[in-house]
C-alpha cells in the first residue's frame, strides 16, 4: 500500500503492530491482513457477482466492527480517537492544548509513580498526537499489568 494512500485518521500499520502487541483489543471497522496490500473493511453484505449489477450501496449499518487483532495474520486499525478512548479506559489520563506556536500534549496515571507523566510539545498537531502514542505505547509496555 502506498503511503499517500493512506488515511491520516487511522494509525500507522506500524503503530498498530505496536498496539497489538500491549493488547489493544477494541472493535475497529478497518484492519491489515498480512498478506495484503490494502486497508480493509468488513461488512455484513454479501453478493453474488454473476448478479450485481450497477453500482453497490453500502449504509453505515452494513459495516462491522471486529476486534481483528485476535486473528495471528490481522492486525485492527483504529482511528486516532479509538487509541485514546483505549488508554483512557485503562486510567490514563491525556490532555492537548493548542498553542501559538504548535500543539502541547501530555498524559498521567495516577497508579504509576513519579517521573512517568510525559509532556511532549510539536508544531504540528499530527505530530504531536503521534509522539504522544508512541510514550503511551512504551510506558504501557513498562507498567500497563501493574496499573488499573
């Protein structure tokens, strides 16, 4: 899959390697298959190609989300949003803040003890929204059995 390709609103295939690996286990519509080259979505429709004909329509209720990380060969691709709502769920606590000059974020856990709260400034928010994921990942790598 080409980089420009893309969505900006779903994590990297990377970094959802990564949140698999820590566990991450919300149902997401978008997924990786290992052996494909694209981002995929399930859906409950179903045809048969000798009859379709025209254009297909799919309605949101169509569409499902599935935990996908619990196929070895699928990994889940969430959006930015699901990434937080996650480590919220699991007692972190995140803010942003829109500066002049760029975008400041950081996070805390009141279970985990000093000197693991992160801040982290960019002057892009994508790039601070991505630098604050990956200290989420690693820090909940460390301590994520021992907290909430």
């Amino acid at each position: 899959m080409k980089n420009n390709d893309y969505p900006t609103w779903l994590v990297p295939l990377d970094t959802a390697l990564q949140l698999k690996g820590i566990g991450f286990d919300e149902p997401t519509l978008f997924h990786y298959y290992e052996n494909d080259f694209d981002v995929t979505i399930e859906t409950n429709s179903y045809y048969d190609e000798g009859e379709a004909q025209g254009y297909l329509h799919f309605y949101i209720s169509a569409f499902k989300e599935e935990n996908f990380n619990r196929d070895k060969k699928c990994t889940s691709l969430p959006t930015w949003t699901d990434v937080f709502d996650w480590f919220r769920a699991r007692g972190y606590k995140i803010t942003f803040k829109d500066i002049n000059i760029g975008t400041q974020c950081a996070f805390y856990h009141l279970d985990i003890k000093e000197g693991h709260t992160f801040s982290h400034f960019a002057k892009k928010y994508e790039k601070a929204r991505e630098g604050l994921v990956m200290k989420l990942i690693e820090v909940h790598k460390e301590f994520g059995n021992n907290i909430k």
